[in-house]
C-alpha cells in the first residue's frame, strides 16, 4: 500500500459573494479529486488546537500526525531546520521576512502595504538580507537567507513568548499597533527600513513598477524543534514535497526523505506537475508515504487573488492528483490518499483561521458509494463525521499499512 497526503495550504475558504456565495472548492473543477469524494469518506478535522494560532506550522504538524500541544516550539525553528542552520538549546530562531511598508514620515505610521514584497524573487532577497546581515551581526545576532521574501534570524540565548504580530495579518493596515514590544526587536526592524529603502536593488524594482521591499519584519520565534521520527512513530518511510522551507524543516525533523522540485516557488506559477511526477517517483522508488504540500492557494488567499485560488486548485487536480493516481494504478500499486488543507485562508479576510476544514480519505482497495459527489466545505460537514485533534487523521490513513 502506498500513502499520499496532498495537502493544498489554506484552500478552505468562506461563501464568496463573487461567486455567487460558492466557495473556491466548490466552483473549481476538480474531477479527479471529485471521484475520490465519491468512492472516498469525508469529513471536518480541526488541525489546530485551541490556544495555539492558525499557522500553516501548527496545522501542518497536525496533518503530518504530530500533536502541536506536545511537540511545536515556534514557527521558525522549522524553516531554520530547513535552511541548514544548527541551533544550540539556548537559541531562539525568528522568521524574518522582507516586506513592503508605505513611506509615511514615521515608522510607526506605515502600513502593510505587502507581506512578500511582490513575491521578490530568491536572488534579490538573498542580496538585501547580506545587506541587513553586516549591518547588524552581533556575537549574538545572526540573519540567514532563504527562499523569496521568507529568512531566518538567530539570537543567541534570545528571548521567547514575545507573542510578535505575523505580517499576513495585517495587510494593509496601519503597523502602530502591531509593532513588536521587545525594543531590540523594534530598533532592528525600524533600521532595517533606514537601509533597504535606498538598496539599489530596491531602487531598481521600483524603477521596474515592483513592491520595494523596504523593511525586515520578524516573528515567529521558538527554539529548537520536539519533533520526533516519522517512520519510528508509524513505521512507514516518507518523503516530503514542498517549496516552503517550513514545510521542509518539519519533514527534515521528521527524518522524512525532501525531495526538491525544479521551478516549485510555493507560489501561483509553482512547478505542479514536477510536484505530481516528483511524488509518483518517490512511491515507485520503495517510499511507502508521500506528503505533497503546495502552497499556491494559501498564497492566493493572503493576496485576495480569488481567481489564482481557483486556479491552483485545478492544477492540484489536473497537474498532481490525476496524474500521480493514474501512474501508482498503471504500475498496479495500492494506494490510500488524503486530501485536506492545513486551515482555511478565506479570500474575504486575507489571513488564517483556526476554524476546521474538510477532509477526503479514499482507499483504492475500499471503494465505498459516499453519495457525495464532489469535495467541498459544505458536503465535509454533511457528514457529520468530525476529527479532533487533528493529528489522529494521520492513523485513519495508515489503518490499511
């Protein structure tokens, strides 16, 4: 039997007006996920527990199987797992990403106009974070570049429970009050303006009509990640596809085989079918799990794009689901799937929500009549069938191994 869990990030969503008061799920076309839904099991899960916060760390740690209430110690930890970077105990690792604020006099009056800095690209981020490095390494301070405008800061026995403001939230409101407390944390993000505003790479994507990004913005911190093995707690061997560094530090915590795909960016114009074939491979290799995670209808969702959101959708369909099924049926392979999101991302507020999502379990060797005919928010919950806590989904996948 081989294990797939193809998890769209934040494809869940609120009835929207534009639509008719259909959601993204609902309109996008799906059928080959939809015909999973038909000989499949549904239902709602919650993947995050109550007092933590609806990010794609905790929610994808609860999908993979892990109980974020025992195991989760911050968000960026996890993405510094994945950029290489060898935390002691007593550091304390924060998401630092470069974002795009308006050019109000004082700091404090500025607004998000851009989280991801018009999705700057890996080579020009690398640049700015090398700028903001030298300018502020310490013995105690460090910046590490990662993927667009997601980077790492490492303080050196620095401090947790700052409860920092993550950007998506606030896009486009006023930071004022929003900006961190800690005034280590204020003075290096209120600087870092002073020198990115005049980077010529920043000039440069202005003079091209592109979002500076002219400010760090950190968040996220914790230390070093609880996260225990994969195979040893369920005994399977997993790989984990994904473009997000979060994703793959909690795969390489896991010790969970991460595959690299050309072109995945973790944005809308991401490598899909590199993603889907990438996945095949690694099951016909002798992996019996496979964690595909794409990131384009979170990143769709944060940007209000709802026609990006529908479109990513319908390429996890076509570019991934069809595809991967019809190569594990042709090579005569068995196979379980789960198909979830990790939270919603509705279109109408441009952030996370900790509300639960909808689930699909199908099993090539039970074939079920659910009578439902298509995945969607509305016929998860028709079910009545409700999943808590949400790393318990993990066990109902393997129950075939």
């Amino acid at each position: 039997m081989k294990y797939i869990v193809m998890l769209g990030d934040g494809m869940a969503d609120y009835p929207v007006e534009a639509l008719g008061g259909k959601t993204p799920l609902e309109v996008a076309k799906k059928p080959n996920i939809d015909r999973l839904a038909r000989g499949g099991r549904l239902g709602m899960v919650k993947t995050v527990p109550d007092g933590l916060k609806p990010g794609s760390d905790v929610a994808n740690l609860s999908a993979m199987g892990y109980d974020p209430l025992k195991c989760y110690t911050g968000r960026s930890p996890l993405e510094a797992v994945s950029i290489g970077i060898q935390m002691d105990d007593t550091d304390v690792a924060f998401r630092c990403n470069l974002v795009t604020l308006s050019d109000d006099a004082e700091y404090a009056e500025k607004t998000m106009v851009d989280y991801s800095s018009g999705e700057i690209t890996t080579a020009e981020a690398a640049e700015l974070i090398r700028a903001v490095d030298e300018a502020f390494r310490t013995d105690e301070i460090l910046f590490y570049p990662g993927i667009s405008y997601r980077h790492c800061m490492i303080w050196h026995q620095g401090p947790v429970g700052l409860n920092l403001t993550p950007p998506h939230d606030i896009s486009d409101r006023k930071i004022t009050e929003y900006l961190p407390q800690n005034p280590v944390i204020l003075d290096l993000m209120k600087r870092s303006y002073e020198i990115l505003k005049a980077h010529p790479i920043n000039q440069d994507r202005m003079a091209r009509g592109l979002n500076p990004a002219n400010s760090i913005w950190l968040w996220g911190e914790g230390t070093r990640p609880g996260v225990t093995g994969f195979e040893a707690a369920y005994g399977v061997k997993a790989s984990v596809i994904s473009a997000v560094d979060l994703i793959k530090g909690i795969g390489l915590c896991a010790g969970m085989k991460v595959i690299e795909v050309e072109g995945a960016t973790g944005n809308i114009d991401t490598n899909f079918k590199g993603k889907g074939e990438a996945a095949l491979k690694t099951l016909l290799d002798g992996q019996d799990l496979v964690y595909i995670h794409v990131e384009a209808p979170d990143e769709c969702g944060h940007h209000g794009d709802l026609e990006g959101k529908i479109q990513a959708i319908e390429r996890i369909d076509q570019d991934i689901v069809g595809p991967l099924l019809k190569g594990l049926e042709e090579a005569g392979e068995d196979y379980s799937i789960l198909v979830m999101p990790d939270h919603p991302t509705p279109i109408s507020i441009k952030t996370h929500i900790s509300d639960p999502i909808p689930y699909l379990l199908y099993c090539s060797t039970d074939v079920t009549d659910s009578g439902i005919d298509t995945y969607t928010e509305k016929t998860g919950k028709s079910t009545g069938v409700y999943v808590e806590p949400g790393y318990l989904l993990m066990q109902q996948l393997l129950k075939n191994k």
